[in-house]
C-alpha cells in the first residue's frame, strides 16, 4: 500500500508542476507520473496487489532511491532534464522538506518513484527514501535551461557559509512615503503553492482488464 501511496502522491505533485511548465512558450511535453492501483483478490492467497500501466519502450533509469548516484541520462535528454527540474522546482516549493527521486520508465512516462523528506516529514507525510539524498541533491544540482524558464533559484552556494549582512542605517524616515511604497511593493501578490492531500487515493477493484495493466 505505501508504493501506491507514495507514487499517487508524487503523480499530484507533478501535476501541479506540468500545470505550471506547460504555459510556457517552448517548455514543451513534460513528464507524467502514471498511477498505480491497488487490486483486490479476495480468492487469491495473495489478496492484495497493484497494477499499473504497461510502458512499452526502452525503459531508461534517470535517478536511483539511494542518492548514491545520479545518472548521465539527465544531462543527455530532454527527458532527464526535465525531471531534474522537477526536482528543482518541488525541493524550491516545499523549502527543502521533499524531493522525488528514483525517477525511472520510458520515455516522458515515469514509474516507481520514490519520495525523500527530511526527519520531520513534510505536511504529514514522511518519504520512504534516504535523507540523504536531499543533501546529495542540494550539493550536486545544476540548473538547465527548463530551470531558468521557470524562474528557479539556483542551489550553487546556499549550502556554503554566507557572510553575515551588515546592517546598514537608513536616512530616510520610516514613515516616508518612499518607505511605504517600497513596503507596498514587496507585498504583490505571488502564485501560492498548494501541496496536494497527503492522503492520495488508492482505487481498489476485483475486476480490471488486466491485459492492459503489468502486475508489479
């Protein structure tokens, strides 16, 4: 039940996500998270299991659920890229507490994802992969073009020890009308991100066209 947990609740984030990316001119087709369903087989010694949608195609893995390793595939298409950026663009919404990861599957279509979150859990869900693999993330990206089309902040630097600001007197009053415009101005309105449910639905049934689905 936690595979389909997990893979449904990355699929929601992605959706936001290519909801964002496909209003941009050039950004193009952008990846999909396909769900998994959770099957029940009451006659059967195993009465539960899931299914999914069978990819067909050279099955390519771009990331691993270890955070060992990062595969050259991302650097090499388009594909990868843009699950590179996914991740960029959720580690950047949800303030370094959540990073999908395991990114695998054919083509634009991924599957068996994995989530990593830190100790505390992000909203009420816990990831099930290492934390270590937000740290390797945060230490290793490098933004490419589809990052700087969404406007992404580059991760290069944060992590190393930044120079205290020195404060700096101000001449003008604080109830100058400047002051106040420039306060005003900092105040726009700025898209909210709305994380999903914490509570993806697992869709159960006794009777599916298996022949159009994989068991897993």
């Amino acid at each position: 039940m936690q595979e389909c947990y997990v893979q449904n609740t990355a699929r929601e984030y992605a959706k936001i996500y290519a909801a964002e990316a496909e209003s941009l001119e050039g950004f193009g087709e952008v990846p999909e998270i396909i769900p998994i369903f959770l099957v029940h087989r009451p006659e059967n010694n195993i009465p539960y299991a899931t299914v999914e949608e069978e990819l067909i195609g050279e099955f390519v893995k771009y990331s691993v659920r270890d955070g060992k390793e990062i595969n050259f595939m991302r650097k090499d298409s388009e594909a990868g890229q843009k699950c590179c950026t996914f991740q960029h663009w959720l580690y950047e919404k949800t303030n370094g507490n959540l990073l999908v990861t395991d990114f695998q599957g054919v083509g634009m279509k991924l599957t068996d994802v994995g989530i990593a979150t830190l100790a505390k859990g992000y909203k009420g869900f816990k990831g099930n992969c290492a934390i270590s693999f937000i740290d390797q993330f945060k230490a290793l990206h490098q933004c490419n073009k589809y990052c700087e089309m969404l406007g992404l902040n580059s991760l290069q630097g944060r992590h190393q020890k930044q120079r205290k600001p020195t404060a700096m007197k101000s001449k003008v009053p604080p109830n100058s009308p400047k002051v106040q415009k420039r306060v005003a101005s900092t105040q726009a309105a700025k898209p909210v991100f709305k994380a999903p449910s914490n509570t993806a639905p697992l869709r159960t049934s006794s009777s599916l066209e298996m022949n159009r689905y994989r068991r897993t």
